[in-house]
C-alpha cells in the first residue's frame, strides 16, 4: 500500500532493488487496519513534498509571485526520474504478478499526483510573470525571487508585449504618449501591480509577532491562529515562512 504523501519519497528512495521487494512483498491492503485521518495542520518535520504543497499553495493565493523554490523543485524532480524509471522497470518485467502490477500501478499513480503538484506550481508562477512582466522588470527587488529562466521569460514578455501595443496603437498616438511609463494625473498606470491589499487568509505557523493592521490597531497570531488580513499585512511573514496562506 502507498503511504501518505509525506512518506512517499522518503521510503522509496532506497535504491531500485529495495523498491521491488517493498513493492513485491507489501501486505495486503485489506489486511491493514484503517488509520486515523490526520490532523489539518501537523507539528511534524515537513518533508519535500509537504513544504512543495505550502509553497504551492501560497502561491495560488498571494496576489504577488513570492521567492521560487529551486533547489527544493531540483530534489523532487530528481526522485520522480528515479521513482519512474524504477516502475518502468517493474511493468516491464514479466514474472512480476498481476498482484505486484496492480501495487506498481499505485506507486505510478503517487508520482504522477506529484508531478501535477511541480506543474500547477510552475503554471502559476509562469501565470503571475506574464500578468506582470512589465512591474517584474521594472522592480530589481522582484526579479531576485524568481529563476534565471523565469528572469529571462519575463524579459521576453515584456517586450513582445511593448511591441505588439506599439505596432497596434502607440505608434498612432503623438510622441508624448506612445510610451506605457507614462502616469498623468488622475489616471490608473498602464503597468499591471500585484493588489497587496487583497484580503487572504493566513494560518500561524508558529507564535508570530505583531503586525499592524490597516485601521492602525495590532494583530499578534499565536500558533494555529487563522486570520483573513490584507496581503500587504502579512507578506513578510509568508515570506519568512512564519505564516501559511490557507
């Protein structure tokens, strides 16, 4: 039987003979008893694929692209290489059982759930430097959390996109207002900002300290607090990894 997600790299990760005889001698499934579902919020050390799960998910939530997390991608992409080859291996041999292929079956299903997980994470950074390539590279702050690639792509975004509106309508328009830098008076800026003050809700990781809300009065989380606050609020904490937003 797979274990919980948690536990899914850390096990298999024991060299390709190891696996197989895991996969092969594995109980039962009916002969397990069932296991008490686990709390929502664990104290347990987190392993790769849990912290992968945070920063996904507080990604999908921030209105801001937040720091990328490439080393922690490079070990997980490292084992599902090594955790697929291994099930190629396995459904190739034919004295496997058809038992041991329906376990195989299983474990090919976890990596793929896991591969969803690296993918969603990446479309959504990809989404967030498309939507506002022209603030990522305006704002050298910005481009020290994302890649080199992700650098690169947004770069090349951004002036595909400086070209389409200039061959579209700027180049119509009097000199003075064929650039997107321009900020008249009264008038919304033509580059798209992240909305910082959009409300989320962030979940205490651990005893945080004070933070000052918009109307002036202070906020002090304790561990496993949730709180719906403005992004801005929070986004120091979500970056220290002090909070999680939920």
């Amino acid at each position: 039987m797979i274990d919980d997600d948690g536990n899914f790299f850390s096990r298999l990760d024991r060299g390709d003979n190891a696996f197989q005889n895991r996969l092969r001698n594995a109980p039962r499934d009916d002969d397990l008893p069932m296991p008490n579902a686990p709390p929502l919020f664990q104290d347990e050390e987190e392993t790769p694929l849990q912290q992968l799960i945070r920063h996904w998910t507080n990604e999908r939530h921030a209105p801001d692209i937040l720091p990328a997390e490439e080393d922690l991608l490079s070990r997980l992409l490292d084992h599902i290489r090594s955790q697929s080859e291994t099930v190629q291996l396995l459904r190739s041999d034919p004295s496997s059982s058809e038992e041991e292929h329906f376990r195989i079956m299983l474990a090919q299903t976890e990596v793929e759930r896991v591969k969803f997980v690296v993918r969603s994470y990446l479309r959504t950074r990809l989404f967030k430097i498309e939507k506002f390539a022209r603030y990522i590279m305006t704002n050298p702050e910005v481009q020290r959390r994302l890649s080199e690639s992700e650098v690169n792509h947004g770069r090349r975004f951004a002036r595909l996109t400086d070209q389409h509106f200039y061959h579209s309508v700027l180049q119509s328009l009097p000199e003075s207002q064929q650039t997107l830098d321009d900020q008249p008076p009264f008038v919304p800026s033509m580059v798209t900002e992240p909305d910082k003050m959009c409300a989320v809700f962030v979940h205490a990781r651990q005893n945080c300290p004070p933070v000052r809300l918009p109307d002036g009065t202070a906020l002090e989380m304790q561990k496993g607090h949730i709180s719906l606050t403005p992004y801005s609020v929070v986004e120091q904490l979500v970056m220290r990894g002090e909070v999680e937003l939920v």
